[in-house]
C-alpha cells in the first residue's frame, strides 16, 4: 500500500486573531434519554400493511428450516439496537418487540410459534421495516431537546489547532486560515465566490471535527447523528452585520430536511439568546452553477425565488 500524500497544513493565520469568523460555543442539543425508555407501549408503534399471509401456505416446507421464533426476535432487537443507537437495551426491548409483532405486526393476533408466522418473521425486508418503526419512534420518545444557553467564552476560529488536510484545498484572501479546506469542486467554486463577492466582509470553511461546529439531529432511523454545515459567513449589510451559516448541497437525501430544520432552529435561538442575527442557507448546485453572482445578496434572492425553505432570514 502506498503512503498517504503528505497533504497540507491548514491553521489560521495569526494576523486575523480577534478579528475573525466566529461562533458560539452553545448549540442545541438533543440527547437521548433512557430514563424514558419504559414508557412506550406497543400500541405507540404505528405500522403499514404488510402484504403477508400466515396460516394459509400453499407451499409446504420443513419446520426445521425455520429458526424459533427466539432468534428471529433476538435478531430484530438486536437490528433496532443497532440502528437506534442504543446499546444495552436488549432486555427492555424484547418484551416490547414480542408483543407487538404478536398483537399488532400482521394486523392482528398471531401465534408466533407457528411455523408459517416465524417463515412470515424470518423475512429481511420485513425485519428492517420494523427495526425501522421502532428505532425512529423509540428516537421520538426518548429524545430531550434541550434549550439553548450561553456559555463559556465565545468560540474563535482563529483559535483552531492547525490540522492537516488531503482534499481539495484553494487559497481565499477573506478567510480565517490560510487555505480553504473543501471536500469537492462545489465547495470550492463557491469558496471563490464568497472571497469575491462585494458584501462578503469574511467567511470560513468548516471542516467538520477539525473546526468542531456542529449540530445534533434526529435521523430518519431514530438515532441521533451530528451535522457539520459547510461555511459560516459575514454578511456587510446598511445596518449591522449578519452571519450565515451555509450548506452548499448537490445531491439531497432523506436526512436533509431533519438537517435543515435543526440548523435553522439554531440560528433562530442563537438569534433571540445573544442579540445577534443568525441566519440559515442551503445553496443547492442548480441554482449556484454558471450564474456568475458577484454579490451574496443576489444570490439570495434567487434562492429566495427557487423554493420557500432554502432562506430562513431572522426576524429581528
């Protein structure tokens, strides 16, 4: 195997201390709390169709062939652990499996022993729409949001330990560092874009855990992930400055929107808790592509234009 390539030392330049891109050191925060875990019953978990037959197989196979129901529900326990991250809840989420897949599963009452029900069970897609109903309703009920409070000192991208970086970098003169550390050409184009634009006052890349900022979110399977928008922004505007924060997106997926909202509620509290004007964009690769904007504000208004969720501008 060949060694990695050497890749570049990002750091901030001293020259922009106490002048630079920063941000709060608060966000908030949803933390899963198992104290909770008890208290859903079956009947909390809601369930589709399932176009499956039991007890009137027209083909007959070997009851040996199929493993006892304790396995296959040990295995769905197991699966919803997984992609709820919860470990160490096995015993707490057996009982609760059981019964709904005994009571509530095929649209009524079964007996899970029978051999028809546990080759029904022993099904993948079936396991995994039911992890899935129960890893996001377990996420709904056990998730505590936490209100935003300040804390500590505000925190300085010019403080940032210097990192090293093996993606695509380019060099920007209204940055915190010294290159612009980015993941794809998108990221880099509009890099560019914000070094040139005329009401840009500075801007910053953030590079994930190297730079720290971050939100917590509820994903789609009930598990809590984090999010680490792409740019933080300054905005020179008649009155005050506005700061943005920035997710450049080509193509979406099912999490964006959970992201979206989770990013804009920050800004809206962070807004209300510091006096400061905190707001949200996406810039989806359609709507940025070949334009040739040379002012943020521009921007914006055709984003304002292309959907009605892509700008959240506060309201202070």
């Amino acid at each position: 195997r060949c060694p990695d390539p050497p890749g570049y030392v990002g750091l901030p330049p001293h020259r922009y201390t106490g002048t630079a891109a920063r941000t709060s050191p608060f966000s908030p925060k949803i933390t899963g709390n198992t104290v909770f875990f008890t208290k859903p019953h079956p009947s909390d978990f809601f369930h589709g169709t399932i176009d499956i037959k039991v007890g009137e197989d027209e083909v007959e196979f070997n009851e040996g062939d199929v493993p006892p129901v304790e396995d296959i529900l040990g295995t769905l326990v197991n699966r919803i652990q997984k992609r709820a991250r919860l470990p160490g809840v096995f015993a707490t989420l057996y009982p609760m499996v059981r019964a709904y897949v005994r009571d509530r599963c095929f649209g009524g009452r079964v007996e899970l022993e029978e051999v028809g029900v546990r080759r029904a069970l022993n099904d993948g897609a079936l396991i995994e729409s039911i992890a899935g109903i129960f890893s996001r309703r377990i996420g709904e009920l056990t998730a505590e949001r936490q209100q935003i409070r300040v804390g500590g000192k505000p925190w300085r991208l010019s403080e940032t330990e210097e990192f090293i970086w093996r993606r695509h970098w380019v060099t920007a003169e209204r940055t915190v560092f010294n290159v612009v550390a980015c993941f794809n050409d998108f990221e880099a184009d509009f890099a560019k874009f914000l070094d040139q634009a005329e009401d840009v006052d500075r801007f910053a890349k953030l590079c994930e855990h190297f730079t720290g900022f971050h939100v917590q979110y509820l994903k789609s399977t009930g598990a809590l992930a984090t999010y680490y928008p792409d740019f933080v922004m300054v905005e020179k505007t008649q009155d005050r400055p506005r700061n943005w924060i920035i997710e450049t997106k080509g193509q979406e997926d099912v999490e964006v929107q959970t992201k979206d909202a989770q990013m804009t509620r920050w800004c809206a509290e962070v807004s209300a808790e510091k006096g400061e004007r905190w707001n949200y964009a996406k810039v989806p690769y359609r709507v940025f592509h070949g334009q040739g904007f040379s002012r943020f504000g521009d921007l914006l208004r055709v984003l304002e234009g292309d959907t009605e969720d892509l700008v959240r501008p506060d309201r202070m």
